[in-house]
C-alpha cells in the first residue's frame, strides 16, 4: 500500500500497523500542467527556455497571461484553485477578511477559483465571499477580489500563468499532495503553504531567502496566526 507523502505515512500507518506502507509522492507532467505559460512564453521570448526562464522572460508571461483573464497587468496576483472547503480555501489564516481587504488596499489581486461542493457549509462561504466582494468594491481600493466557481482544469492553468503567489493553506491533518494538481512553480510563480508539514505543499521546492534575491519559490508564515501570513504576502507584494 502507498501514501502520496512521507508525513501522510507516518499519519495513517498507525491505523494497521501490520501493514507496509511506502510514501510515493504523487507527480505532475509539468509541460501540461503549464501548457498556457509555455504557449505564452513562446509568443513572447522566443528563445527562452521554458524550465529555466529569466525574470525578465517571467515578467513578460504574466503581464500577458493577466491581460488574457482581464486583470491588471501591473498589479500581483495571489490566487488559490480547489475545493471551496473549510480546510483548504484558508478563511481562517491566509483568507480571513481582515486579510483580504488588506493586501487589496496594497494594490493586490487576489483571485480566489474556488468550486462550491454540494453542502451548505461551502455555499455559505461562497456567500461570504460574494458578500466581501461587493463590499470591497464599493470601497474604491486599488486592487480587487475575483472570485469564480465552476471552473475546470483549463481554466486553472490560465490562473496559475497569471499567478504570482499561489496560497494553499490547506488545515493540519487533511492535506496530501494537492501542489501536484496546481503547479504553479511550473508557471513561474512563487508557493505559499501552512506553517507546518502538510503533505508535499512545502517541500515542493526551497524556501525563499530573503536575503539573497532569486533564491528559492516558497513562502511560509511565521505562525499560523492570520497576521503571520498577511506579513509574508505583504512582503512578496513590497519587494516585487
């Protein structure tokens, strides 16, 4: 039997010990997964290398890829793609309103796919959600909150060309592999996960040294309190 994560291993195990248990990590065919940034990327620069692109060359995507969904091309964009859930759409931490409305007034996008599942707890939070939307446009702020569900994987791939930070701010305990289904480093964007070992969402890459600029793509909060992520977003939208 196989988990997709060593820590998924390690959680499970205990429920048959006398079972063996091997952590096969799940995979992604990157050159799909990131098919509209490559397709970008050629139209663009030509002779760049898709797996290895300058930042220059990143530039160049992502403002097109924006402009392709119809958002502002000078302005980052901080995205989540899954399950309109609990445990995973982080409105307690990455999500709160408190949060969005900030890196909002920081001249942010934040765009948030998130597919309403078919129980009441994930229609109130898409009514959360529309709620805050219509709030935080009648405020006049520089950037903005999109929201859309029912989206599939086509439209995903659009988003993570776009995207800048990716969050996946999935609760301790219910997340696996789910970076595998939006790669968004194959798009050139920087990951941010929980801070804490939650399956592969932070070991998919190196963490970002903020010291030495162009080194690694994952960004993780100091703590799990919402005002330790809205530092580490705050920073990334300051310093790029």
């Amino acid at each position: 039997s196989s988990g997709v994560s060593a820590v998924h291993v390690d959680e499970v195990n205990h429920i048959d010990p006398n079972q063996s248990l091997i952590a096969i990590t799940n995979g992604d065919r990157r050159e799909t997964s990131s098919e509209v940034y490559r397709k970008i990327l050629k139209d663009v620069a030509p002779a760049a290398d898709p797996d290895a692109p300058t930042a220059a060359e990143i530039k160049l995507v992502k403002r097109q890829a924006k402009v392709d969904l119809g958002l502002n091309p000078d302005q980052p964009v901080i995205s989540y793609s899954g399950r309109l859930v609990d445990e995973k759409a982080g409105r307690e931490r990455a999500f709160t309103d408190e949060n969005i409305l900030a890196l909002v007034a920081a001249g942010a996008q934040v765009v948030l796919y998130g597919n309403v599942q078919a129980f009441p707890q994930s229609k109130k939070l898409w009514d959360d959600l529309l709620r805050l939307q219509k709030d935080i446009e009648g405020e006049g702020l520089p950037g903005k909150l999109v929201l859309r569900s029912g989206w599939g994987v086509a439209e995903q791939r659009q988003l993570l060309a776009a995207t800048d930070v990716q969050v996946q701010d999935s609760d301790r305990g219910t997340g696996a592999a789910e970076y595998t289904e939006a790669d968004v480093s194959a798009n050139g964007g920087l990951q941010m996960g929980p801070p804490w070992i939650e399956g592969i969402i932070n070991r998919q890459g190196v963490l970002v040294d903020r010291r030495a600029p162009g080194t690694g793509n994952t960004l993780i909060a100091a703590d799990a309190s919402p005002a330790a992520y809205l530092a580490s977003l705050t920073w990334a939208i300051e310093r790029f």
